[in-house]
C-alpha cells in the first residue's frame, strides 16, 4: 500500500485528470437515525421568499442578514418577518454555484461595523474568481470598505464559500477543488484548501505554511465551520466525490473533518477514514448516498449541521473525551436519504433568542420548489 501511495503523490506532480483514491472505511460506529418528527422540538416558517439564500447571520440589535447567491444581501429587522433590501453587489457573478456565498461578522462588529462577504466575479481578463470584501454597517444598508482577499481560483462548480471568524479572531476562509482534484494538493494555489488571514487580509505569523494564507488542504469543496465552544476544537465540513470519471468514479463520502494546523485531509489521494497517518481521517462521512454539508454550528454542547442532498439538519452527538468520536446521528425533518419535509438546507445558526434557524435551498434548482421557497426555519428546542 504504501508504493502505491508514493506512487499516487508521485503522479500528482505531474497534469493528470483522473483521481484514484485510496478508499476508507466510515469512521462513525453509528447509524443514521431518521427523525422526520422529533419529540421535544417545535419548527415554524420565520421568512420566506428568498432567493438561493446562503449564509444567515444575525446582528447585535436581532435583525438577520441573508446573503443570497444571485448578488444581494437582505435585511429581516428584529421582530418581524418582513424583507429589506440592505446591500445589492452588481460585481457578483452568479454562474451556476457561484455568486455571492459566506458573511460573518467581525469579532468585535459592535465597535467597527465590519462584515465579510466573498462572492464571485470576474476580473479584468474575464477570468471567474473570487474574493473576499469587507462592508461597513450603515444600520439600513451597508458600504464596500476594502477588498480583504483577492484572486482566490474561482469555478461555476466546486469553489467552496464559506467564511468565519475563528475564536482567536483570524478570518477562515473554505475553497474547493474546482473540479480538478489534484489542486487540492498542491500548497501553491489557494484552491481546495482552508485559509486563515487577519481581518486586514494579511497572513499570520504563526500559520503553518511560511508567507502563505492556508492553514490545511487537500479538502474536495469547504462548506461549513464550527468551533466547539467548550474545547476551541475546529470542525469544517465538505463534499465528497460525485461518481465523475475524473474522480476515479468513487462516490459520496461527505465529510466532517476536525481540522488540525498544516493538516493534510487526503483529497484526492484518499476518501474516508484509511487510518493513513499521513492524512487527517474524517469523524464521520456517509458511503451509501450523498450528504453533502453545508454551514454548521454548535448548539447545547452537539453539532448541528445543514445537509443539502441529505434534506435534512444533521445532529451529531460528540464524546469530547475520545478525540470527538460520533456517538449519534439523527437526521431532523428527513424521512429517508433524499427526502425531506423542507427539502434542501444550506446554513444554521444560533439567533439571539437562543434557538436556531436554518436556510433551505431549493431555488437553486436541484430540488422540487415548495410553497414559498426559499424560507428560514426556526427550530426551538423545547424538552
């Protein structure tokens, strides 16, 4: 085994399109509970009508901004369910699953006002990139103050999106492979990879890599963040492979990954949990249909995650005394793989009442539209 990986990390210096993974076992000795109803926890629709949401934050004051993929973010003022327009962003790009994608706000938003937002456009060679902007809070509307990171390798498919700030009040930053795999492992380009800058956009001193923003790689497509409030433990989650010939035909295997500093996650050379020390094996990941993750959070001491393809919210029970083993998953609002009462999710967080709210996504077209799509569920949890 080990010649064939010397072999594969040979290869990949080298242009080749086809990956051929080292498959893995599934990490999780668990198996997925169904919970189309869930005893104790009570759903409403809060706000519907958006279109292709994708990161949901609120702000001191309870008003929720959504950014939406085709290029604008909306306004939801606290303590009602109506919709503002609070920023248009005519840059933005929307070209299949680019456009505009993660927010989060700055640590310290009370004092200086400033939201990230990255998003997709093109440059000056008509080239498809991505970027990441700092606004100021106007209380209605916001301002563009300052392109923080720029040239970030952009795709119609593929890019990642999220962003977040991390307990120690660096900007992490998620990217995808742009459907070319063995970018992931390739520590010259910012694709598929986790970065990690300051709020000004420069690179941190202690990051992993000299004079360089990324902070782990060898990640298919970064989709969500979460730190564990009780141990400052990182989680990220991505996308695992689709069954494409450039992938080795090797499908599912969506993944939560606890992210070490420098860590090496394995794609393209290996998927799931080989036990290979040279790679970061996921918590958990699926072998037997698509769950692909979206944004996620912690919540009274479990992981709450949005899955997509999976409609559902994933709960993840985590014993925190044995390297975050997954000790359950239930599937909230989910019947069986695929079939969901809300259809797809994109994002979840904590409000500032305490409960949380999640995003659908089904105006992207990749799942049937319900009534009033795309909506924010608020999920209290009641026992």
């Amino acid at each position: 085994m080990w010649c064939l990986i010397f072999g594969i990390k040979a290869i990949a210096q080298e242009s080749i399109r086809i990956a051929h993974p080292i498959v893995g076992e599934v990490p999780q000795k668990v198996t997925d509970e169904y919970r189309p109803v869930v005893e104790g926890v009570k759903t409403s629709v809060w706000v519907e009508n958006l279109t292709i949401p994708w990161s949901l934050k609120f702000l001191p004051n309870g008003d929720a901004l959504v950014s939406q993929r085709p290029g604008s973010i909306v306004r939801i003022p606290s303590g009602t369910n109506s919709k503002e327009t609070y920023l248009e962003l005519p840059e933005v790009t929307h070209e299949v699953d680019a456009g505009l994608m993660g927010m989060d706000l700055h640590p310290e938003f009370g004092k200086n006002g400033w939201i990230y937002v990255m998003y997709a456009y093109r440059n000056v060679s008509s080239e498809l990139t991505c970027k990441v902007v700092r606004l100021i809070h106007k209380g209605n509307t916001a301002v563009v103050d300052k392109v923080v990171l720029d040239d970030i390798p952009a795709y119609a498919i593929h890019l990642g999106g999220r962003i977040a700030f991390g307990p120690d009040g660096m900007l992490y930053i998620g990217t995808g492979d742009l459907a070319n795999p063995y970018i992931a492992q390739d520590l010259t380009s910012l694709a598929s990879k986790i970065l990690r800058i300051t709020p000004e956009g420069s690179i941190p001193s202690d990051n992993p890599f000299p004079n360089s923003p990324v902070f782990s790689y060898g990640h298919r497509v970064v989709q969500g963040f979460a730190w564990d409030p009780e141990t400052g433990a990182f989680f990220n989650s991505e996308h695992g492979p689709s069954g494409a010939e450039v992938e080795g035909s090797v499908r599912y295997r969506d993944e939560i990954n606890l992210v070490k500093k420098g860590g090496n996650h394995g794609w393209p050379l290996v998927v799931g949990a080989p036990k290979i020390p040279d790679y970061q094996d996921p918590i958990a990941c699926w072998n037997l249909a698509a769950v692909p993750p979206g944004g996620m959070v912690f919540h009274d001491g479990d992981l709450f995650v949005a899955s997509l393809g999976g409609q559902s919210i994933l709960r993840l029970v985590l014993d925190r005394n044995n390297n975050f083993e997954v000790k359950k998953i239930e599937r909230w609002f989910s019947y069986a793989p695929s079939r969901g009462i809300y259809g797809r999710f994109r994002d979840i967080t904590v409000g500032p009442d305490g409960h949380l709210y999640a995003i659908t996504s089904n105006t992207d077209g990749r799942a049937p539209l319900q009534l009033n799509d795309d909506r924010i569920i608020k999920i209290e949890i009641t026992k």
